[in-house]
C-alpha cells in the first residue's frame, strides 16, 4: 500500500535551517507529482511548496518563496524540503502529500524558538 514517512524535523533557531525528507514506497513514486504542507496549532493545513513528477517544475508558497526548496531524487524515491532562513512563524507540522492519490504521511514537527 502507499506509504509515506517523513524525517528530519526538529528544533531550531531563528535563521537556522532544516532539511525534510519524506521515502515514498507502495506506488511508482516517479509517475507522481509531490507536495509539501504544513499545519500550525490552530490554523488550517497550507500548501508549502509542489514538484512535478520529473522534478522540472516546482512551485511555492509566497511566505517560503526564496528560503524554501523542494526537490525530489527518483531514484530513492525521496522527496526533499529544504528549509533556510527559519522563522517562528514556520513552526509547524510538515507532511507530504500525493495530490492525485490522497495519501498523506504522518508529519513531522519543526520548531522554530527564540
């Protein structure tokens, strides 16, 4: 079955930077574009940032855009979220997410302190 598991959150300063990966397994990982979202305490999950299935094309949200990169190795079928410049307010749990299958992982929790 699809599976999804994220890695690599954890506590980090303002500025810092963290990289998330998230292994794929159950499906043909590199026919599927992949998407990062996150959720905060109280607020709806958000669209962080897109890849397309061949890694050509990435998209971002506006409050990551230029600290923020998606990539994906197909080969291990990985998709990866490098995070830079990190703020407080990126504080959240990070998932990934197959938009044309519905699956979801389980999250992974980034904080960012003061």
């Amino acid at each position: 079955q699809v599976q999804l598991v994220e890695s690599g959150g954890g506590l980090v300063q303002p500025g810092g930077s963290l990289r998330l990966s998230c292994a794929a397994s159950g499906f043909t990982f590199s026919r599927y574009a992949m998407r990062w979202y996150r959720q905060a305490p109280g607020k709806e999950r958000e669209l962080v940032a897109h890849i397309t299935a061949a890694g050509g094309s990435t998209g971002y949200a506006d409050s990551v855009k230029g600290r923020f990169t998606i990539s994906r190795d197909n080969a291990k079928n990985t998709v990866y979220l490098q995070m830079n410049s990190l703020k407080p307010e990126d504080t959240a749990v990070y998932y990934c997410h197959i938009p044309t299958l519905g699956s979801w992982g389980q999250g992974t929790q980034v904080t960012v302190y003061s």
